[in-house]
C-alpha cells in the first residue's frame, strides 16, 4: 500500500509549512498541502473573533467555539473525500485536542493509509520564530510547543530546533511508501 495522507502536528512556528514545502518538492508525485491555516482563512472573518467560532487571545490561547468544530469536521471529512478520490494531500495541523484532535481525523481518514508525523520544536526556539515572523500572537508558539503533543501517536517524529526543513522532508519521506 502506499502513503496517501501525510498528517503533520506541530505547535505554532514550529516548522511545519516550510517542511510542507520541500516535501512537495523532495517526493515524486504531486501533493496537496492543506492545514488548520487553511480551514481559519477560509472562514468568514466574524468567526475569527467569536465565541462560537476561534479566538486567538492576547496571550497566545486559542479558544475554540461549536460553529467552528462544525466547520472543522465537514473540512476534515473533505480532506479525506480527496485523498479517498486520489489526491495525496499533506495535512499541516495544530491538535489542540491533543489525543482527541487524532482521533477525529483517524476516524475520518479510515481506512487510508496515513504517515503520522510530531513536528517538535523547543518552546523558546520556536517563539524566536513566531517573533520574527510577526503575522502571529506572541505566546502561541510556547504555549503550543508541547501541549499538542500530549497523547499522541505518531508514526515518526522529526525536530526542527536544529534540522532544516529539508532535512526533516527528507527524513519524512524515507517512510513514505
């Protein structure tokens, strides 16, 4: 069977999108890149700053309301109806829910053969990023760091304190089938 999900789960400025990127241009077929970014700027912006939908707090907290879990789910049910249709997408994530944000994609994901990889990133390295970027709250990336990788299980896991994103892309895929 080959690899036909890539789910990555990191904190914020972990270093996700950029190993997105050189996976798309290290494996051999085309993939698809869609992540939690993806889901939030698709949204109407009043839910951006609703109780019912996401709120990114001053500190950094991300609070997250019903009318953007409906949201969520129908998203994550399209993704895997693509993967299922034939595309190969790379899901870049944020599981704020931990053990229970997997779970809700492993049921949706099924029966699809899906490489589940922890993006780590040391809190304090990841917050220089997040400063230096400067499109994000400061204190997400801390309070991220290792909150979403509480009760996980990952298939692989790569650091990105250190290694280049090309680097962990290459790691990654080495265990794509």
């Amino acid at each position: 069977m080959t690899t036909e999900v890539i789910v990555l789960n990191g904190g914020s400025s972990s270093g996700k999108s950029g190993i997105v990127r050189c996976l798309q241009a290290v494996l051999p077929n085309p993939w698809l890149a869609l992540g939690t970014d993806t889901l939030v700027d698709a949204m109407p912006a009043s839910m951006r700053a609703s109780d019912a939908g996401i709120e990114f707090a001053p500190d950094g907290e991300v609070i997250v309301g019903p009318e953007f879990r409906t949201l969520e789910a129908a998203w994550i049910e399209g993704v895997a109806a693509m993967a299922r249709a034939g595309a190969r997408v790379i899901v870049d994530e944020v599981f704020l829910g931990g053990a229970d944000s997997q779970q809700r994609w492993q049921k949706a994901l099924g029966e699809l053969r899906v490489l589940w990889v922890g993006v780590r990133c040391d809190s304090a390295v990841a917050a220089d990023r997040e400063v230096a970027r400067g499109d994000r709250v400061i204190g997400m990336a801390a309070a991220q760091a290792d909150m979403v990788h509480r009760g996980m299980a990952y298939d692989l896991e790569v650091d990105t304190t250190h290694a280049e994103p090309m680097e962990c892309a290459r790691t990654i895929a080495a265990h794509v089938s």
